[in-house]
C-alpha cells in the first residue's frame, strides 16, 4: 500500500499559516507533556508539599507556644507587682485609717465625750462598785 503524502502551499515550511500550526502542535504536545509528568510525578509532588505544610505548621506552633509563654510570664510578673502595691495600698490606709480615728477621738475628747476606753474603764469601775455593794447588803 503506498502512502499518500498531501501538502498544501500554505502548510510550507517558510508559510506563516505552517508556522501558526508548527507553534499549535508544540503548544498540544507541551500540554500533553505537562499532563503525563503530572500523572507521574504528581503524587511525589503533593507529598513533597505534605511534608513542608508540616514544617511549616510545626513551627508556627513552636512560635505561638514561645509566644504564648512570654505572654503568661509577663502576666505572672504583672500579678506579683501588682499584690506587692497591694500590700503597700493597704498598710497606708491603715496608717491613714490610724491617724484619722486618733484625731477624731482627740476631736470627742475635747468637746467632753468620753472615748470607747473611757466608757469601757467606768463600766469596770461600775460593776466593781455593784458587786461590793452587794455584799454589803448581804452583811445583816
């Protein structure tokens, strides 16, 4: 059987309309090309992608747990300040608080009310004098 070779002019090697169709074929063939290479080497590449997404995502932990620990370390030193002004506030106020009953008791005093001290002192002075009384009374 003989094999029939047609060839247009247009399809000439020198034609710009061979050369549109030399440039299509190699675009088809690069596809085909990329297709088969994916097909073979694609599994590889996606493992290959696996295996730095989880690179990439254990380090990202890495930094938000460094993250995380310099966070809760400077909210651990924040508490430690923020009891020792604590305790500091508070033996102030007991001064202040000290200061202010002496000069309210020293206020009271001066205008003749006698103090809680005062009170207590003659309600001892009081039930010393009712018991005596009462064995007086007892005497016949």
């Amino acid at each position: 059987m003989a094999k029939v070779n047609l060839k247009k002019k247009d399809d000439a090697p020198g034609s710009t309309l061979g050369e549109v169709r030399g440039y299509a074929r190699k675009i088809w063939l690069a596809g085909l090309g990329a297709y088969a290479r994916v097909g073979q080497e694609g599994s590889d590449y996606f493992k290959e992608l696996v295996k730095a997404g989880e690179g990439v995502e254990k380090r990202g932990k890495k930094r938000v747990d460094q993250q995380l620990d310099a966070a809760n370390n400077q909210i651990d030193e924040a508490t430690v300040q923020v009891s020792r002004v604590r305790g500091k506030v508070e033996i102030q106020l007991d001064k202040i608080e000290k200061a202010f009953d002496a000069r309210v008791a020293r206020a009271l005093n001066r205008l003749g009310i006698p103090s809680k001290h005062d009170v207590e002192a003659l309600s001892i002075k009081l039930e010393q004098l009712t018991e005596l009384l009462e064995r007086v009374a007892r005497k016949p």
